[in-house]
C-alpha cells in the first residue's frame, strides 16, 4: 500500500528543519539507543506506566523520524528500521505529534540528566514545536499567546496603560504604607543602576509582588527603574520554539535597558523568564555584548550580606520547603542562591527529595499552563510531585518561578495538600526590618542654626574635607574656600567615586551636591550612611535643589549635620564647615 503525497506543511517543516541540525542537535538524534534508563525521569512516565508513548525517546522519535527521513543515510538504506518510513506526511499526521509534542512534555530536561549518551531529548521535543508552529500547527492557548507577545510585547496581552496603572496603583499603595512619597516607583528614570522586568502574571494577577519589590528597593537605598515598554522578562519563543519570537521578545529588554542607560538588568522571580532572558535570549538575538543580567533572588541576597536590608526570620516561623524551577535548576545551574536566601529569612526550611537539578517538574511548565485541553493528563502527571511536597510537611512551597506558582497552586488543589506556595519576595518583604523614618518636623532644617563667623585665621586647618559636586566650576570654588581656610580637599564628581574617596581617606566632612547625573546626592547620602566605615562622617548637602527637606529628610537613615543653599557665601561656608565639625568632635569626646 502506497504512502500518501507530502502536504505543503510538511515540506515547510523539512525545510525548517534543515536549518537546526547544529552538531549538539544531530548528536542528540543519532545518539539515542533506547536504552531507556530516562523512563524514569519522567513524570509522565510515572503516572501512565503502560503507556509506551509517554517515554521520552517515544516523544524524541517524532523529530527523529523526520530527520532520519530526509537526511540522514540510514533512512534512504534501511527505512523501515530507523523508522523514516514512519515519517509524517500529512497534515492529520502533524495534528497527531501536536499532541504528543505539546501535550506530554513540559520540556523540563529531566530525562536530559539522566541519558548516558548526553541525547538533549528536552531540546528535541523544543524543535518539532517550533516546526509545528512554523507551519501553524499548535494549541490554540499558545497561538493566543504568541500572538499577544509579538503584538503586544508582552505574552498576557497586557496594554501599556493598564501596566503603568498598576505601577501607580502600587506606588501609590506603598506611599501609603510607608507614610510619605519617597518609595514611589520609578518609571523610565534614565541613569538608574537597575532596570527591573517582571512576569506579565505580575501585572495581571498578583501585583503585591510588584509592590513587595519596591519596598525592598527602597529600603536597600538602591537606584533603580521600571520600564514603560520591554518590561516582560517572560518569552513564550522557549516554550513554542519559536527562536524568532525568541529574539525580538529578549530584544525588546535589552534595547531598553540600553536606551536608559542602567548598569544591570534585574529579572523578577520566573524561571523561564530568568532562562529566556539571561540563558537563551542572548543567542536568538544574536547579542555580543550583552547587558549584565541576574535575578532577583540574586538582588535580594546581595542587599542582606552587603547590609543594606535587614531581614528577621522570626517573622515567617511556618515550615516551608523549596521547589526548584527546572529552568533556574536544570537548565541555569541556579539553585544554591534561593537556599541560602531561604534560610536567612525563615525560621524552619526543609527540603523535598529529590531536589536541585533532580527535582521534579511542578508540571506547569513549558507552556503547558495555556494549553487548558491537557490539564487533566498535567494533573494526573502531578503525583510524583504532590508526593515530594506531603513529605516534607510544609505549610508553605516556594519558588522562584510565577509558571511554578500556579503549576503548584493547581496540583496542591487537586491533591488537597492544604499548603500555600509563595515566592522568596513575598518572605523578604515580610521580614524586612525597616528603621525608623525620621520625621522632618523633629529635626530643625541646619540652614536655621545661627553660626557665628569663625575669627581664627584657618579655622579648618588639619582638616580633610570631600568636596562632592558634577560641576566643575562649583567644585573648584569650594576647594577654593575650603583650602584658603586651612583645610586639605579631595574632590569627586559623581555618587559612586565620593563614596569610595570617602571609605578611603576618613574626611571630617563631606560637602555633597544634591542634583547629579547617575547616582545622584540623595542616593549617594543614603549610601554614605549606610556603609559601616562612611556612616559617622559628618555631611553638609551644598545644593540648590528646591525640595531638600522632602528627599532628604523623608529617609530612614539620620539626616546630614548641616544644609547650605547655592549661590554659597564664603564665610557662612567655612563657618558651617568649622561649626559641624567642633560639634561631632564635641559629641565624640
């Protein structure tokens, strides 16, 4: 019996195809014996044991076929024993891989691990989705969302101005709590240190952790901006194997972190996020110089050890246990940081087995959260993970992953398991420790203290005074000043130089610009005061910033010793400058 005649689609697909076969790849399709030591690995596998088809060479086999069909020598030889004569031809045979393809396989890379062959089995199934979706064969959820991110630029179909809306909601909300309208959430801030991108599910479902990393921004005194446009870290281009959608989707942060001109780009908590973004998106963008990238777990770490945040476990006494996201784990080798973050803000961790890069598949990954006709076999699949969770006897899952929150909200439903899963931005936030913000009406501004002219001829001599101003001109008129008075000057021009001159050399006062290019006074002040070997040196802001009172003084940190408004008088200057310093000594001895 006669084969029927290829279909254009398939022909497409061939065609496509031709275009993937790298060495890793054909190493990958060649490679596999069969032996089937990856059954096991499997969810799938676990949950429909006498189904040979939920294997993961079965699966592999798909693209296999298709390879070995039209270009590999064995096909043209022995067809029926490398199964190219098994080859799809038509476009029912095409609906069929749709649903072995998409339908039982989130592409965790688990089985990867556990070939002894190195066969990419995971990467396999990637490719004959972006086959099929190539010639428009897939699920309608992942048509849907594909569409949204190539039109839209994000793969929730968000618009911009309910995106900005939520982050006005938030600041507003985070102001509130806070009692003043410092924490407000940056938008587009050109010369920030960091750009922060998120998970569109954020936006659209869960906007406290929009709100929790504000806060925890805010009080790390930390320099940072969210976007108004390439703000989704997510990229449905890994799920759907499309690389093209792939690169325009990474495309769209990286452009805009360099149109900002920020230093690093932060990425919220989502493992495919964290993967597509940092991992992946630089290849299918075809990036040579990639902006700095890390996650937000990462950020939170950083901000605790530098002590810039305190955080008091005791505040999330509950159990938990940690879930590994595949892509965080597996495929970005990011599992020790949510660890040892975890233990610094919980009072009881315990963790599942098996974990890390063995740790099993929340089962709502690799898209499978939009393809809403396979969530009774997803479920079923959810056992072996509903399993490791009981055991721990956790109250709460966390993970790094927004795809994970709801893959693990819906099989702790189904199993009934009576636990709740949060993500480590929910727990910092709730166990910052924030000092108390010093009111402005309780601390006289400096600019009212009376200062008597100093008669002494160099009242600052011995001194060592930090002259910090952008303006070249300012910055040499104090020098001026402050050395006809005796003293010895250093000089520094931007935030980032006068806080190291300042650890350095240990002046007697630092006399600080407000108004900045890149970090400016304000944060620059925050820092000083938050660095263990620059918190006591005294610091008179020289500005003629128009607010001072509100951006300085609504900081929880203690305020400067002394506030002078440009155009400076030169006496009152060395007066102020002698007047801080005889003070601080005053109060020292």
């Amino acid at each position: 019996m006669s084969r029927p005649a290829k279909t254009h689609k398939v022909k497409m697909m061939e065609q496509q195809l031709a275009k993937k076969l790298t060495r890793q790849v054909v190493g990958s399709l060649v490679g596999c014996v069969h032996c089937g030591m990856c059954n096991d690995a499997c969810h799938y596998v676990l949950a429909f044991p006498d189904d040979p088809k939920m294997t993961p060479s079965y699966k592999a086999d798909q693209l296999r076929k298709l390879f070995k069909a039209n270009f590999d020598w064995t096909g043209k030889a022995i067809p029926w024993w490398v199964g190219a004569d098994k080859a799809p031809l038509t476009d029912d045979d095409l609906e069929v891989i749709k649903d072995i393809s998409f339908g039982t396989c989130t592409n965790c890379r688990r089985c990867t691990l556990s070939c002894p062959m190195g066969v990419d089995t995971a990467t396999l199934n990637r490719i004959m989705r972006g086959l099929l979706s190539h010639v428009g064969v897939m699920p309608e959820g992942v048509r849907v969302v594909s569409k949204d991110q190539w039109e839209l630029g994000n793969q929730m179909g968000v618009l911009k101005e309910d995106y900005v809306d939520t982050l006005e909601w938030m600041s507003e909300e985070l102001e509130e709590d806070l009692g003043h309208g410092e924490a407000a959430i940056p938008v587009d801030k050109a010369g920030a240190k960091i750009m922060y991108c998120i998970n569109p599910r954020e936006v659209k479902y869960d906007p406290r952790t929009i709100k929790e990393a504000a806060l925890i921004f805010w009080a790390a005194g930390e320099s940072w901006t969210m976007p108004s446009e390439g703000w989704d870290n997510t990229n449905f281009g890994l799920f759907s194997g499309d690389d093209g959608l792939g690169g325009v989707s990474a495309r769209r942060e990286y452009d805009k972190a360099r149109q900002l001109g920020v230093e690093k780009i932060v990425i919220s908590e989502c493992g495919h996020g964290f993967r597509s973004t940092r991992c992946e998106g630089v290849n299918w963008a075809g990036e040579q110089q990639p902006v700095p990238m890390e996650s937000a777990v990462m950020t939170m770490l950083r901000f605790i050890k530098e002590g810039r945040i305190k955080v008091d476990p005791t505040r999330n006494p509950e159990r938990v246990t940690f879930h590994d996201s595949c892509n965080n784990a597996r495929s970005c080798g990011f599992y020790e940081e949510p660890r040892e973050l975890l233990k610094l803000v919980t009072m009881d961790f315990q963790e599942m087995y098996p974990n890390r890069a063995e740790n099993y598949c929340c089962t709502g990954g690799g898209g499978a959260m939009s393809m809403s006709e396979y969530t009774p076999r997803r479920l079923e699949s959810a056992k072996v993970k509903a399993d490791q969770i009981r055991a721990t006897g956790a109250k709460v899952v966390v993970t790094s992953c927004h795809n994970c929150v709801d893959g693990l909200s819906d099989l702790i439903k189904h199993y009934g398991l009576g636990c709740e899963v949060k993500q480590l931005v929910n727990l910092v936030a709730n166990a910052l420790v924030l000092d108390e913000v010093k009111e402005p009406e309780a601390v006289p501004a400096p600019a009212e203290i009376e200062v008597a002219p100093v008669a002494v001829a160099s009242p600052l001599a011995g001194r060592k005074i930090l002259v910090v101003d952008d303006e070249d001109d300012v910055r040499l008129f104090l020098t001026t000043v402050f050395e006809d008075a005796g003293a010895q000057v250093l000089t520094a021009s931007d935030g980032d130089t006068a806080v190291a001159v300042a650890r350095e050399h240990q002046p007697d006062l630092i006399s600080l610009d407000l108004s900045m290019p890149g970090k400016d006074g304000v944060e620059t002040f925050v820092e000083l005061r938050r660095t263990p070997e620059t918190e006591e040196i005294p610091v008179c802001v020289v500005t003629g910033h128009p607010e001072f009172r509100q951006v300085i003084y609504d900081r929880p940190v203690a305020p400067p010793e002394g506030y002078l408004g440009k155009p400076v008088d030169e006496d009152k200057l060395v007066a102020y400058a002698h007047h801080i310093i005889e003070h601080r000594e005053a109060k020292v001895h």
